[in-house]
C-alpha cells in the first residue's frame, strides 16, 4: 500500500524534506491537531500564513482558509489534503448574486467574513474574521453604510456590539446553526456550575444563554483562564481537543444539535485525514491555484484586514 506505517513519523520527515509548515484549524480531527506546527483560528492562521518562510504551506482546514493562504502567497506551493473540504458559509453567498447586491447599494462599503471564496474577497473592501470583526466596523465612520456578508449571525452579533446598522446578506453555517436552544437550557439545568461559551456563528436563541461569545481562540482562552469547572461548548467540537489538553481537570461539554441523528462536526472540515495529509505531502497535491487577477483583487482587503487588526 501507499500509506507507511508510521504516519506522525512519515510526515514529520516529509516536513523536512519539502520544508513544510502544517497550519490546522481547530475543528480539525484530533490526529491532525497533533502533528501540526501550529493551531489557530481564523485570523491566527491568516497571520501564520502571512509570516511563514517554510517554501510549502500545508494546510489542514477548509477550502477558503487554504485559499487565503495562497492569496497571501503566490510563489508558494499551498495544500489542501481533500480539495472537496468546502463550507456552507462560502457557498451560500455566490459570486453572481453577491455581484447583483452590491450593485443595488454602490454607497455601501464591503465587509466580508473571511468564510467566502476569493470571488467573494474580490469584491470587498475588507476581510474580517470572527476575531476582529467588531474591532474593525468600530473603525469605520458613523455615516458610512456597511453590507456584511456572507454570515447574517455574526452580522448580527456586530451589529449589537457596535449599535451599527449593517446591511446584512443572508448566509450561516450548517455546524452552528444545527444547536438546539431547548437542549442547552436543559443540560445546564444538569450542570448548574458549567458556563455556556458560544461562537458567534450561532443564532440568536443560542447566543442569548452565552456566558462568553468569541471566535475559537477566544472560547479557548476562555475556557482556560475563566475559574469555572465546567463549560457547554456550543462550536465545532473539534476545539475540544485544545481545551481539554490545556485544562485537563475542565469539563467540556459539547452542545447536542437539535436532531438526535444530526452531529455537530464539520462535515468539511473532516473530509482531510491524516492519510490525505501524509498522500497530499508524498505526492505535493492537491495544491490552490487561482487565477492571478482574482488574487491580487483578493489580497488588498485581507491586507487591509491585517492592518487595521
Ligand atoms: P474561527 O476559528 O476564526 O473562530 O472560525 C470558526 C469557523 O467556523 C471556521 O470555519
Ligand atoms: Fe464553514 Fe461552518 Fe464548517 Fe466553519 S464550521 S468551515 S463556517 S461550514
């Protein structure tokens, strides 16, 4: 067979011999997290990719995360061990209709959640992410209209942190949004002493019960540093694997989706495995490539984004 019987070992020296760095999403499968060189969310592996001197960037996450890394790097060779690896948040805003909307508001300024393809960054004036997103419409003058896109729930989040009114476009994620309100109440009447931490993806009837809302660095800290003993992590439960490492005597307890038969994972995020990883390295594909206009009109507002961060 092609695979070796040693994985961590075979891709540690794949990592050598192509001098490659292994930038992982926290929803990433546990055995992913483990062998990468570095963890973060959204914004942290943008800045990672946007600093590495590694010559092949390895990316364990989805399509538009890997894409920004090329955006950010165009002389590099960027991987994606399962092409496939898309999300619903960047498909529920597409380029067409995104166009068409824009067009209807040409006073408005673009701010676009870094979860869309790079059509969609194309057409933007900043990037954000679940991190900064606050921060950077707080930047923007009082009298300056806004579309937000691509998802209407941390649109909303915003626009309560900030008292702005956003023009919101109508995407979200199928992870976040699968959380059942009635479950969480109920677990945490059999928790009393667990605190709610909850991404800002989730819907309101979610959001309202959160002792803390943040991106999953932020829930990560959070969960390490806050004095509880117990915590209902309503994201990706992949991020459960951090917190427990980093609070081994902590709690976490994942948010049950509404649907018994329903599970909260992201099915995109666990399409790459580490066999992918360790074929994708061996054989260097599937690699990012996109064309070189849409790349360069892309980059502008995620370095906008990195500056005003
Ligand atoms: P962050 O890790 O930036 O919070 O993003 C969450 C997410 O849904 C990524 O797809
Ligand atoms: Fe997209 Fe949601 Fe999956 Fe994140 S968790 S990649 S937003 S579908």
């Amino acid at each position: 067979s092609e695979l070796p019987d040693d994985l961590f070992q075979a891709i540690a020296t794949l990592k050598q011999d192509l001098n490659a760095i292994v930038l992982a999403h926290y929803y990433q499968d546990p055995d992913i997290q483990d062998i990468a060189d570095y963890i973060g969310d959204s914004l942290g592996l943008s800045r990672k990719a946007a600093h590495t001197d590694a010559e092949v960037i390895v990316f364990a996450g989805v399509h538009f995360m890997a894409e920004t890394a090329k955006i950010l790097n165009p002389n590099k060779l960027v991987l994606l061990p399962d092409l496939d690896a898309g999300c619903s948040l960047a498909d529920s805003c597409p380029p067409d209709a995104f166009a068409a909307f824009k067009a209807q508001h040409p006073d408005h300024l673009v701010i676009s959640y870094i979860n869309c393809t790079a059509e969609i960054k194309a057409m933007s004036d900043i990037i954000c992410t679940s991190s900064n997103a606050v921060h950077i419409v707080e930047q923007i003058r009082a009298d300056q209209p806004i579309i937000f896109a691509p998802d209407r729930n941390l649109g909303r989040y915003v626009m309560e942190q900030t008292g702005r009114d956003l023009l919101l476009w109508d995407g979200s994620c199928i992870v976040h949004e699968t959380f059942s309100e009635k479950k969480i109440v109920q677990l945490k009447v059999q928790h009393p002493e667990a605190q709610i931490i909850a991404h800002p993806e989730c819907e309101p009837p979610v959001l309202r019960h959160a002792d803390h809302i943040g991106s999953t660095t932020a829930l990560l800290n959070y969960a390490q540093t806050s004095e509880s003993p117990a915590f209902i992590v309503a994201t990706e439960p992949g991020i459960i694997h951090q917190m427990q490492k980093e609070a081994p005597h902590k709690q976490f307890i994942p948010a049950p989706p509404m649907n018994n038969c329903a599970c909260n994972e992201c099915p995109h995020m666990r399409l790459n495995t580490l066999e992918k990883l360790y074929l994708a390295m061996k054989n260097r594909t599937p690699e990012i490539t996109l064309p070189e206009e849409i790349r360069v009109a892309a980059l502008r507002p995620i370095q906008r984004m990195l500056e005003m961060t």
